[in-house]
C-alpha cells in the first residue's frame, strides 16, 4: 500500500458516462479527494452537459488529456475498453495507479480475453481483480485495479462462498439469469435504449455469448449458461441463479459458507429466506443476497442483487481506491 | 360522400413509424378494407421489421412507391409534413382521397403555416379539417382531411364546446398543461427518447413556442399558453386545461354545454366530477374529459385525455376514414 | 360440439377483477355474443366502477346471482378456486357450459390439486385442459374449459412440443424463469403491489413452491424449477427457460419441432433468433417464442412471451370459447 | 442558536415511512449526529421491515415512547398531523426543540388551519415556518420549526422572490400545475396507489381542494390554482407555474430577482432557459428552477423540481436542523 498525502490527486477519464457521473459525484464527496482533471473524450461533450453535477463537482470537464492525466495520484478510467487498454498501460509504465472500469484488464487469460476484448493487450504486472470482498490483498498492493463487470460482480458475490466452500455440483454448471436496468446499456441513444420499446417490456440479449461469460467461468472455473434481460427500469440488477449443490449438502452448510465469508464485510447484506430485491439496493453500494434451498432435490435458488452504475460500477471503483490507499473502505460510500 | 366498391383499397405512406404501425394494424382489422400498398420511406425499413405486426397484417412492407399510391382508392400520409405536402397534393390531384396524419394541411392561414411548417404549400381545394365531432359534414365531401395534431385534439374537444356556448372569458386566454408519453416523439432514438432520461422523470419541452399553439388558436379563437412534457409511459396525454368563465356562468351551463356536444358522440366520454386517466383511454379511440368548477372564482378546470397514438392518431384517421366512405364510425375502433 | 342458436347468451363472474374486465371487453365486440349477466361477487363492487368499459360494456354490473348464470348458454368464471369450484360444478350439473379461469380444475391428480388448491373438488366428467393448441379436440366436446394459468400457458407452449418429439433430457429437468408484470396479481391493494414498492424494482417471489408447478410438471412430466419475479410493468409475461436436449439433438431437430407444432396456429408466432419481447405481445392474443441453441453443450434457452390478461386469462378464454361454439378461432380476438 | 455538546442526540417519531426512513438514512451520516430513538406508532412496525437501511442505521426500531423522546436534544415528527400537533406541543413544552414534518404547524392563521388540519391547534411560541431560504433567521432561533409541504416548497421557493421584487402581476393570480411521484402518497396500499393503476397513466387529483392551497397563498399573499397529478414514478416533484408579470417587467428583472435571492444558496440552482427535470433532483436535497418569458404577453412559465422525500421532506428537515445546530448546512445532504 502507498502512502500518499491527503488530499489525493485524482483524475477521471469518461466522466460523461453515467459511470463516469457517478465516479465524479462520489469522489467529490470523498473527504480526502481532490478531483483535479473531469475528463471527456467525447468530441460532443460540451454538448452534453451533466446538470445533476451542478453544485456537487465544482471543477471543469475537460477533453481527455494523457499528459495532464499522468501527473494525478490515481485514475479512474471509465471508457470503452480498446481507450483504456491503452491509458491503463500508460499510465501504470508512468507510476500512475488505475482504477478501471472497462474490461480491458479483467481476463488474465490471453486467449479468452482476446475472443471477447480483441483491443486489449497483456495485464501489467500487479493488476489484481478488483472484487474486494475476494481480493482485497491483491488489490492492496495494486499498480493497476480491474473491477469487475456488474453482472460478474453480483453473481460471484453469490457463488464464490459455495464454490470455494466445496458445495456445489460443479458438473451442472452454473445458471445465472440476470435482470438488468437500462443505464447498463449506457448513455448513446440506440433502438435498443430508445424509450418506447422499453416501457412495459422486458428483453433478453447476447444469450450464451455475452462476453461477462469468460470473467465469470474464469473466478468460477466451471460453465456458466448466463442469459441477460433488460427490464424496464433504470438502475439496478437482479440475478437468480441456479445451481446444484454436492450431495449430502445442508441448508446449514451453505448458510455457514456465505455468512463466513460475508459477516464482516460492510456492503454485502444477507438476507437469507427474505429474497433481495432492487430497490432497497438502488442508489448504494451495497450488494443483498438471499437464498431457498431444497436439500431433497438438492436445488438452490440464490438472488443477488446490487445497483449496477454504483456497486456494479463507480461506487466498487471507489471501494477498490480505498482499500489501495488504507482507508475505511465506506468512505464516500455510505 | 363519395361511393367505393367493397373492399376498399388504401394504401399507407409511412408504414413503419408508430403511428404508422397502429393505422396498419386498425386497418386489418377492418372489415372493408384492403391494405393493398404499406410503403416506408426510410432507407432502413427493411432493417426495422415489425413484430408487433405478424399474423396481423399479412401483406408486405415496401418502399414508398408515389405511382402505386397513385393507384388506390384511399391514402393515408404518416410522412413528416415536407413529404405529406406533396404527397398529398399530387394524390388529390390524381383523384385519390387522401387522409393525412402530419400537420401539412392543417394550418389555413398562410402566414402561420409557413411560420410553423416552412416546407408546405396553400391547402388544396375540399381540405378538411379532420376533427369529426365538430366538423363532420365537411369531412364527409372533404379531398383531403387533415386530422388534428395529437395535443390539439385533446384540447379542442374539451374547450370548442364551450366556446362555441360562449361560456369562456376570452379575455383570460387558455392555459393547457399538457403530460404526454413518450411515443409521441416518435421512433428515431435521441437524448431526449433514450431510456434512462426518461425513466423517473419528467420534463417540458416547447414551451411557449410549439407549433401546435397554432392549430389550437386557430380553433379557439383566442391566446393559447400551452406546455407540453413528456412523462415516463409510452401511449397517452393528459391535459389539464385552466380557463376563466363568463361572468355569471353557473356550473349548469358548462355540463350542458358538453353533453350537448358529445352525448351522441361514440368515442367521447364525459367523466363529470371523476376525472379521466390515461389508463382508461390507453389503446382506445376514447377522448375522455372531465372537470371541476368553482363559480365563486369562475375558475374552471377541465381535464382531457386519449391515446396518442389512437384518437391522437391512427385511430382518428380511421374514424375519418369511416365518415369519408359512409361506414358506421366506430368500425375498426372498438 | 354443441349447436347454439346466435347470439349466444354468455355470463361473466367476476367481472370486475382485472381478467374480468378484460372478458367484458373482448366478448362486447365478440359479433357472436349477448353479454346477459356480468356479475361481481365483490361487496364493495359498486364502489369500484369500471371507466374503461364504458361505451365498450353497455350492459349492468349486478351482484352475483346463481340462479340467472344457471340460465345463460356458457358461462365464464374469473373468481377465486373456491368459488368456481363449486359454482362450476353446480353450473355444469344444470347443463350450462363453463369455461372456467380459476386453478380449481386444472389439476387432474387429486392429491396435487388438494396440495395447492384445498377448496376445491373432483374434476367434473368432460372436464377438459384448456390448452386449444394442443388438446383443441377435447375442449371441442368439453363440458368445462379450465383454463391454463398465465404461467403454464407461456411454458408449456414453448417446452410441450420439445417434450413431445423426445428432444429434451428429461433427467436434467426444466427450469422457468418468469418475468411478469403486476397486473397478474390482481386488483386488491397489498404492500407487495404498491406503486412504490415496485417502481424501479425487480422481485422474486413463490421461489420453489409456486403453484403453477404442478401444473407444468403435470404437462411436461418431468421436474419443473420455478420462479416467478414482479417486474415493473403492468401487463406481460416473459419466460426464460432452461434445459438440456438429449444427445444428438440437431439445431434442425428443434426448429423442425417447433414448426411442426404452429405453423397452422394462428395465435402462436416462432421468432427463431430473434427473441420475443412483452411488447409485441402486450394487449394480444399471441404468444411469441424464440429459442437459442449451442449444440456442443446441448444448452437450449427458450424465450415466450404472453400478455397475462390475454392470452394467459381471458383472450385464451374467448379463444376456447370459439372452439366450443365452432366459431373462427380469431373472433374478437385481432 | 442553542448550543449542544456533539453528538447531537435525536430521536424520529415516524421512522418506518417513506419520509421517515429517508429521514433516519440522513441523519444516520450525519458526522455530529447520535440516533437514539427510532420509533414508529404504526401496530404494525415489527411486520414492516425497513430492509433499505440495514448497515445504514444500526440502531433498533421501537415504539413510540413520549417519555423517552423527551430525553433527547431535538426530535423529529415524521406522523401524521394530528399526532404530531399534540406531540409537538409536549416536546416544546418540555424544552426539546422540535422539526415536525406534517402539516400541524405551517398556518399561522387559526381559521385557514382548522379548515384544512382540524386536528391541530395554535402555534407554540417561537414557532418557524421552516422554508431555509427565506426564513434562515426565524429558524435559527425557534422552538420548533415546521417543515413546509413538499408542493410548496417547490412553488415557494421559484416564486417568493418575484412576488417580493414586486414582479407578478398579483390580481392574475398564480397557477400551480404539479406532477408527483408516488411516494408522496406515503405508504399504505390503497387503489390510488395500486401499480397497475398507475402504470402507463397520469391522474389529477385534489382540484381546487388540495389544502396545500393554504400554505402557498399565506406566502405568496394571492390567489393560488393548485392542481397536483400522479405520474408513473416514485420520487420527484415537477411543478409548471403560471403567472402574469406586472406591466414593464423585463427578462433581466425576473432574472436579476432569482439570482440575487440563490446565487449564494447551496441548495437552490438557477437553471435558466434549460428547464430542469426531476432526473436532476432525485435523491438530493436541490431544488432546480428555471423559466421563460414572453415580455410582450406578460407570460411567465417557471418550471421548479425537487425530490419530494428530500428536498420536500427528510432532507429539507436536516437541513434545517444544521441552521438550527449552527452546522453547515450540506452536512449529511451532499
């Protein structure tokens, strides 16, 4: 862990994104953060203004400029993946700590990662896989932070337990059927986005080829069958997922696995029979887990459940630079 | 009235758009149509199919062909208003009736029209204007009836009545506060139709500067503030419109005055005291009005609401339809 | 079949409720049909009037009245299984019709029918599935229709033709992932139903003991993983379904099956790869099912889709009412 | 301004509705802030979970207790107006300051309040109409502060200081046209706020009748048109106001009036000709006001939005409990 003098520079890059929104608001509400470049590559972003920033972010947006952003303590990257494949290896070849968002830096495998994320290159050395709550040691000693992909986050938030634990019937795979908000689909207008086709719809896309598919089976290390929908609302995912457990496994078991690994941890909340659901999660960064379980059949149910732009995005990424720079990691946060 | 051999042959211009869609889907279901031509100007109408569609209109989509058009009995226009001008124009110099959904023809004055639809031309001779509760007889002999914009529509059923009576105080002008879905800006994606800005929200737009204060002054007869916004559900407008009454005017005269306008009126339903919903006019022909009087004050409140799509739309153009050829009005409509 | 004299004399119980006013609605425009009695057995039914049907429904509301019902030709039930399990068998002992939308006939093994539905009895001789596009020959000579759930309508017609050509492993189970709007939880206000509650939220609930898995599994005869989820929409049911095929199972071989059971079915629309969405079956009789298929790991997701109110209640009710009278099965139904 | 050792201890009478739970999140971050007493009236507060605030609020949930609440430094009433008018005079009488939320103590005038809140009674001594950014003083030295209703705050706040510069035409009088979400209806499931009958729809309510007329007129000082819609979201404020200027006004007067009355407030953001929207405000304690003007007609049309259980309730609450402490007043609320 580095030690650096209070307040910290930092620096955005995509800060126009709802992502990128999101990061500036939080980090401006940090106590210990001094937001010193808001950066937009976007050739329009002048023409996009971010009202709901008025009044919390008192500095500029600026277009992307890498020399300005080599000068901060820590950037947060919130581009396209082929943008910060580039400026993450930059900047860490520069000293600079990344905090990205994209996912460009989270498949350590070359091959899969080239399937799913042909731009990107080799990890640098010291990236660590930014799902605190699993490697929070990694990420401590970081020159480079991939958080994970929002509906990664909250299936292996759910799965990781059990599969460490030795509870799971790894032969039958993993089915993880998430249902997503719109604001994971981003900020460019498109027919998939456009509002009329939204409302009062549900959607499901990239069946057995999205590409969260290879971060999941790489931390799971069995198949994973992953099915996303867009359901009409804004923020928030659920997923339920399906899986089978060992034979002989008790309710017990698995409820000793999860609260094992999640007592301490201060955003995972476990609700156990009473199910999750987006709402008492939208707006935090917290991440809620429920289970039902029939040991006759051996079938478990469990939902998880996180908002996608703050756990799933911006609010993980500022866990992760607190955890990489010794504070209390719900600085900002709660 | 003119006199058609059954089934009748209408071909539509602009088939793909969503007003577009629901007159393919009304006519289908029309027991004395044929839907011999539905035609889409956009270069990508083939890539944009329409599923809501199959196994309801059985024909085939087609680009906009003007010789073909040429050919049926009856056009329907769902073209922005450059190409309804002349489209339009040339169709009724042909001999084909045409039923215009854009807002070509419905401005007489000259001035005015090119103010608010620079691109259209002098209204053709026999142009109606397609409101059918108030202008029936000049539809039935009209070339060419133009129907109402959506927001007119609502507005001038619940105010025309009572200015016909002379119950308003012209002098205090008419308020109307218009909340609309977001289908009514149509089916190109754009900031202002992407999901997540919408989802939650609320916002107005045009204020104080929207063409359809011309239609509605036209009508009325007197200043019209009118702001609309957008709310977050697809099909709908509600309008709470804010007038001054007559010195003297007792809540008697205004119940009178609308039930003599629409008690024999099948698609306009007078709610009194219980004032509509959108819920209750959704994927319907219904206009719904209600509304509430204080005679100490002479303030008057009435509320108005339909279908965009429908009444402020398609379905109007059917009902228009239905008087041109002489069918009972509610055919296809209920 | 039997042989009515037109119109035929139908009657509604449980006319208020959601599924009951949608009956209303598609019987008034039925050409065929005399809505004589629509009745509420709700005390309070008065005070819950139904502005949507006014001008569609020219008939009374009226208190529940067994004797006038035992006087109509078929009757529709859309009251809770207590109810319609005894006035359906009392109404078929006096020789009228029934076409029932409750679950209390659905289960034929009276075990699991006590196990889900205590109150209700024995089936009724001539008692038939009311599937029509796959047992259309027993409603045809029926004495009572029971109408599938929404739940199992969507599943089953997707799945039972699979099933049926021996394409599934049935050792591997099915599991069915619902998205469902609100309206499939009725009129009564609960905290689980509240605006508030479910805006911007996502919820599962019944997970692993819903009652519909009796019926799927009676159907499909093998193991059915169920959970249902709340989606902030109003009307709409997507399914999400998971199951593996047996070894050898071609691409050809699904598609094939899939064809060959609805090619001919007017209300059933294949969307191959391109998957259905609730908005193109919304206030429809359709159900629309899409599928994916990777052959290497036998996975196959299958996508249907149905309005809750139409095509899984009261469409597909008007629908098995057509197949009792022999009428076009489309009636009042596109 | 009292002066209290830090922690402050405060106790939330109401904690477990919508406005009181946001209530107990905010003071729950609040740096000088020690929650000892979370109570609710309802019967019912055990079978009501309060899942959002799990790790946010750490404390136990209890029943009201009078004696208790009168131990702390200062209490919030988040209860309906009559439990609060009697409760709130106690507390003031037994030395702790109070901030009351309902509408128990915003009318000054004895007649006007028992016609609107008949279950109340005179105003205590030191009583502040809690409208920070008018009333900073009488705050900072009250007894008990009222919070005003989340409607007028909205209209207040966009027209106070043009109704102070002398800018309105008064004898025009004001109209007040709202759009809110549905949690301003609070909690309790009834028809009004059943999803499926808000979903897709826009309903008006309260026409003429609403009793915030009451509070919006004793500021403004005239005639006030109020009529609030639901529209289908859960937390926002939209308000579009009608109002004639006094002859001669010109833009930059109106302009000059709003800006010299926020330019220094923390709260309040002028947006000018971009109107703002409820996306920009939720889930924080700004109120967002822009306008346009004709100066040839003398039509205004300001548009003002806030979250209703922020700005409108829970957050307008803690901020004025930072003018009453002496804190800065963004603590807890940015």
């Amino acid at each position: 862990m580095h030690s650096y003098s209070s307040p910290i520079k930092v620096g955005v890059a995509g800060a126009t994104g709802y992502a990128g929104q999101e990061l500036v608001a939080l980090l401006s509400r940090h106590p210990h953060v001094n937001v010193v470049a808001a950066m937009s590559s976007s050739a329009d972003s002048a023409a996009r203004p971010m009202p709901r920033l008025a009044r919390v972010f008192n500095g500029q947006l600026e277009p992307l400029d890498r020399d300005k952003l080599a000068g901060v303590d820590i950037a947060f990257l919130a581009v396209p993946e082929a943008a910060a494949a580039d400026l993450g290896a930059s900047l860490v070849h520069a000293g600079v700590k990344v905090i990205d968002l994209s996912g460009a830096f989270r498949i350590r495998n070359d091959e899969q990662r080239h399937r799913w994320y042909p731009a990107t290159h080799a990890l640098p050395a010291g990236a660590a896989y930014g799902l605190v709550e699993h490697y929070r040691d990694n990420v401590k000693r970081a020159s480079l932070v991939a958080c994970p992909g929002c509906y990664p986050t909250a299936a292996l938030l759910a799965v990781l337990p059990l599969a460490n634990a030795g509870v799971l019937d790894a032969s039958a795979g993993v089915i993880v059927d998430a249902k997503s908000g719109i604001s994971g689909a981003g900020r460019t207008p498109s027919d998939r986005t456009h509002f009329s086709e939204n409302h009062g719809s549900v959607s499901a896309y990239g069946v057995l080829g999205h590409r969260h598919v290879a971060e999941m089976e790489q931390e799971i290390g069995t198949e994973v069958t992953f099915v996303p929908h867009l359901v009409p609302l804004d923020r928030g995912i659920l997923e339920t997922i399906y899986v089978k457990t060992a034979p002989g496994t008790t309710a017990e078991r698995i409820s000793d696995a999860l609260h094992a690994a999640y007592d301490a941890e201060p955003f995972i909340r476990l609700t156990g029979d009473a199910l999750p659901e987006i709402k008492h999660v939208a707006w935090t960064n917290f991440c809620d887990i429920g289970w039902r379980y029939e040991p006759s059949s051996r079938r478990l149910v469990l939902v998880s459940c996180l908002d996608n732009l703050v756990k799933g995005a911006a609010g993980q990424a500022v866990q992760n630079f607190n955890v990489v720079c010794g504070f209390d990691e719900r600085t900002a946060l709660l």
